[in-house]
C-alpha cells in the first residue's frame, strides 16, 4: 500500500530577473521556475520509486531565505495540519547535501519543531523533456549572473534616472514614467519595478 507523502517545492525572488512572485498552482509554478520544475519532478519520480502518493503538492517562494518569515512559519503549520489529516511525510530536495546550494535551516528546524516528518531527497543532475537540468550549474550560473548584476547597479539606475528626466521633460507625470521605464526594461536599483512613489524618492535622492 502506497504511503501518503506532500511534495513541497520552494525557490527564492530573483528581482533582476524580474522574477518576483509565484503561483500557488504547482503547474503553473513549474513553468515559472526552473528550480521548482526541477523538485516538482524529483519529488514526483521519488515517490513513484519508492512507494509514496503524492496527496498534495506545495509551492513557495521563500522572500527572506536569512531569517524565519511570517509566511513560512505559517506554511509549516498548514503543512502540519494536512500532514496530520491524510498521515503523510513532507518530500522536500535538499540541495544542501552535495552542492551546498540553496540551503534551508529554517525549513528544517522549524519542521523539527513542529513533529513534521520530513524526508530529503538528494538533488542531482536530471534529465527533464530532453533537456538535463544541473542543479550545481545551474545555482552556480545564478550566483554569477547576481554579481554582474549588482555590480552594474549604479549604472542601470543612472540610465533609469536619465531617462525619467528626460521624460519629466516632455510633461509626463510619475505615474506614466514609471510605467514607461518599465516597459522598457530600466529597473530600479532592487530589480524591482517602478512605482510613482519609489520613482519620487529616488530623482530626490539623485
């Protein structure tokens, strides 16, 4: 007899990419993020080949992966809730084990606090729709991209502010630059899009 398990795929915010929010539906969160396609589908053949039931899937995007968030705390108590309703384990992938990528104290204490069962599977490269999917490449490719980015921060923010100016220029209010930038790709200074009152502080600090 199969026994009930709960897939649980998280990520991190990736604001230069503009990558910043997540679908609560796991499909939908696997074709948003790579990273979630790739625990979606370990955590599915796992289960499979070693007699679980996925029962529910999980997604989350975890905004502050340094301390203990608001929501993640109560995540782990709706995942407690459910695990107890249907006796299931908690599936998770621990990248941490051999890449020492994306590590999750949090996740792990905090399931330890609450009496969760929590089975972690070994991340590895993976070979998904004909393509292979390296986890230690692909973190490793990340960390890369998120340094060049930061380093050329003054410079996309200057363009940005440039471009407001010239914009303020021709009679355009807040509201109608921020929404230009945007379209045309200028971030602000966190990645995150402008708003009329983020777009404000920053041509007054400039």
């Amino acid at each position: 007899m199969a026994r009930p398990a709960i897939g649980f795929y998280w990520t991190l915010p990736v604001p230069w990419a503009g990558f910043t929010s997540l679908s609560a539906d796991p499909e939908e969160a696997a074709g948003q993020s790579r990273t979630i396609r790739y625990q979606r589908e370990v955590i599915r053949r796992y289960a499979k080949e070693n007699g679980f039931e996925l029962v529910a899937e999980h997604v989350f995007l975890e905004i502050e992966p340094d301390r203990v968030s608001d929501q993640m705390q109560a995540t782990l108590v709706s995942l407690r809730t459910l695990m107890r309703a249907k006796g299931a384990a908690l599936l998770v992938v621990d990248f941490a084990r051999e890449h020492g990528q994306r590590r999750n104290y949090h996740l792990k204490e905090l399931a330890r606090e609450a009496s969760l069962a929590v089975e972690e599977i070994e991340a590895g490269p993976l070979m998904i729709a004909g393509k292979l999917f390296d986890p230690a490449r692909h973190f490793s490719n990340w960390r890369a991209r998120q340094y060049a980015w930061s380093d050329n921060k003054a410079e996309r923010v200057a363009a940005a502010l440039a471009r407001a100016h010239e914009l303020q220029a021709k009679g355009h209010g807040l509201a109608a630059i921020a929404e230009r930038l945007n379209t045309e790709g200028l971030r602000s200074a966190t990645g995150k899009p402008w708003t009329p009152d983020s777009l404000r502080k920053a041509l007054k600090a400039n």
